[in-house]
C-alpha cells in the first residue's frame, strides 16, 4: 500500500482512539492534514486506475451439427469459445504494452504479450508474441466478428507467435513488416510477412466486421499481404482482401494463393500450423451484411476452399445488437457441401457475445 493510504488510515485510527477515550477532539489543522492526505490517495488511485486498462469479452454457443463420419452421432450441446481478459498500458508517450490471457480451455493461455514504442512520427515496433499482419478477418477480435466463426482462411491465421515487426502510415497507405519464429520456433528459419493497405475512402476498416449502423460513412480499404514460411521449400502465400462500408452495408471479400510446399503435416508449429494442407490451392470468400435498424442484421457468407474435395460453404446469418458489438446475439446457419463425407456437414450456432 503507498505512504497516502497509510498515513490516512494511520490518521483515522488515532482519531478515532483518541474519541473513544474521550481526552482530545483533534482539531482544525488534524483534519486539514487528513483532508489533504485523502486527496493524495484519491489522486494516487485515479492515476493506478487509468494506468492500466482492462477490457475482456465473454463468447459461448449452442451448436447443433450433422454427423461428419457414417452412421455417427450428431452434435448438440454448448461450447465455450472465448474467456479473455485483455490488459493495456502506456508505460510512456512513446512506448504501451498489451497482454491478452483467455481460459476458455480450462487452463490460463497466453494471448498477445508483447510492447509497442513509437521509433519516430513513421514508424512504431511491436516486439513480443502478436497476430501474423495477413488478413483483417484473422487479426480482428473474436467479439466482433460479422459471423459467430472467422472466415475459414481467418481461422488458419488467427494464430499468434514470437516475433518482431515494424509499421507506420503514410497518408493512406499502411504498412507491416513482421518476422516471427516460424515453423521450427527459435531455430534460424522466420515466418515472413509483408502487408500493405490503402484506404481509398476513410480512415480505414481495422477494427471489426459489421456492426458499423444503418448510417455509416463510406469507408474503402484494399489489401495485399506476401508472406513466406521459411521452413518450406515453397512456403509463400498471396492474400488479397477488400472492405467496404456504407450506409447498413458491410461487404468483405478475401482470396489466397498457397504455395506448393503447404501438404498436410508440413508446418508441425507456430502461425502457420493451420495452413497445413492447402497446397497448392486458392481459396477465396465473401461476405456481406446489411443492418436493418440498430438492433437488427442480416448476413449471407459464402467460402470455397478450392481443394482436391471440391468443398464450399454457404453461411446465413442474423444478428442482434444489444449493445453494438458489447452485447449481442448471434444465428448462423452453415452448410458444407464436399465430396469428402467428413467435410460434408450443416451446422446450427446459436452464440452470445458480452464484451467490456
């Protein structure tokens, strides 16, 4: 505890002794000295108060989905999804740290950890264990996605690892440069990854998916990313995305094009773990919502995998918005279709999202 709170507390102690033995009432100058210590701690707990900020979001479903083997069962039952606890600082004017934990496994998981220092006007450096710079709908949070699930290519980069990167923004443009641990962890081969985005029209769509009103300024954002993973022979991968906002309308368009050294198996750890199999494939997706009125959203998502099983998904959505993104209700409807019986599937998700 700080020297305030001791001396006032030490202060209101002896006063109150001091009463209950009925020889002193303290006078005037006693009680201008507790005066000012309080507001010493007042002023000490409101600085701690806002020196860290907290924020964290609640993410749990229902799901009803068709057996994916012969013959075997269907499931039904309530999942967790997301526990977290997010917790940032800004240690100085230039330089702010951020750690995410979740616990939705049952076990306390490390999410970001790393620091942010603003190196100059144009450029900043994150350092620490953070999202690969790919695709929006891989980096944005889990509470404030369009559907209740990522995109299918969101998903795969949704990892996070070690690693350092530098960006910064020149008028429109914004830019990333990140190497990370990779395939092999603190070995010498890195994931590399490049991403650079222009907002045509707005100050850019970064921070969510959907959910921006029935009056929402026009905002135009195009992306590309390269990234390679250096424990590959053929380890790159092209994506390509565009946002789009305007009014009650929310539309987002995504495609890869995954390098051949991608076959299953190939990445046995870190963010591109999950990119396993897609060799030489070229996914693409589109999604597209319209809000209706504040509390009210629609959504249609379709996704082709482009792999050897010819498998697609057609999503249908609804959402309802409590309070924005911070509260809201969610019902997705999924259908796979693929010549591989495993892959072919419907699914129900009934999902609630409570965010602070």
């Amino acid at each position: 505890m700080n020297g305030p709170a001791l001396s006032a507390m030490a202060l209101v102690a002896v006063t109150g002794v001091a009463n209950a033995g009925g020889t002193e009432t303290p006078n005037a100058t006693a009680y201008a000295s507790l005066d000012r210590e309080l507001e010493a701690l007042a002023g000490t707990l409101a600085a701690a108060e806002s020196g860290v900020k907290v924020s964290g979001y609640i993410k749990t479903n229902i799901v009803s989905q068709d057996s994916t083997t012969p013959g075997g069962p269907d499931t039904l039952g309530t999942q967790l999804n997301g526990v977290r606890l997010n917790f940032a600082a800004d240690i100085t004017d230039t330089m702010k740290m951020k750690l995410s934990i979740d616990g939705a496994k049952g076990t306390v998981d490390l999410k970001d950890g790393f620091g942010w220092v603003k190196l100059c006007e144009a450029v900043n450096l994150t350092f620490g264990q953070y999202r690969v710079p790919i695709l929006q709908s891989s980096s944005a949070s889990d509470d404030t996605l369009a559907f209740y699930e990522r995109t299918a290519q969101g998903a795969v980069w949704s990892g996070r690892e070690p690693g350092v990167m530098f960006d910064g923004k020149i008028q429109q443009f914004r830019w990333y440069a990140s190497a990370q641990n990779g395939g092999d962890g603190v070995s010498d081969e890195l994931l590399l990854a490049g991403h650079v985005a222009f907002d045509v029209k707005g100050s850019g769509i970064t921070k969510q998916e959907a959910g921006f009103g029935t009056q929402a300024e026009t905002a135009l954002t195009l992306g590309a990313t390269y990234l390679d993973e250096g424990t590959l022979t053929d380890g790159t991968v092209m994506a390509f995305e565009v946002l789009a906002v305007t009014g009650p309308v929310f539309v987002q368009g995504e495609i890869l094009d995954y390098d051949d050294g991608f076959t299953t198996g190939a990445v046995t750890t870190g963010a591109a773990k999950s990119a396993s199999g897609r060799a030489d494939t070229t996914p693409f997706d589109l999604t597209a919502t319209y809000q209706f009125n504040p509390n009210w959203e629609g959504a249609v998502r379709y996704e082709d995998a482009d792999d050897a099983d010819d498998t697609s998904t057609v999503g249908l959505g609804v959402n309802y918005y409590v309070n924005g993104h911070k509260a809201k209700w969610q019902l997705n409807f999924l259908s796979t279709s693929s010549d591989n019986d495993a892959l072919d599937t419907d699914k129900i998700i009934l999902g609630l999202v409570l965010a602070v």
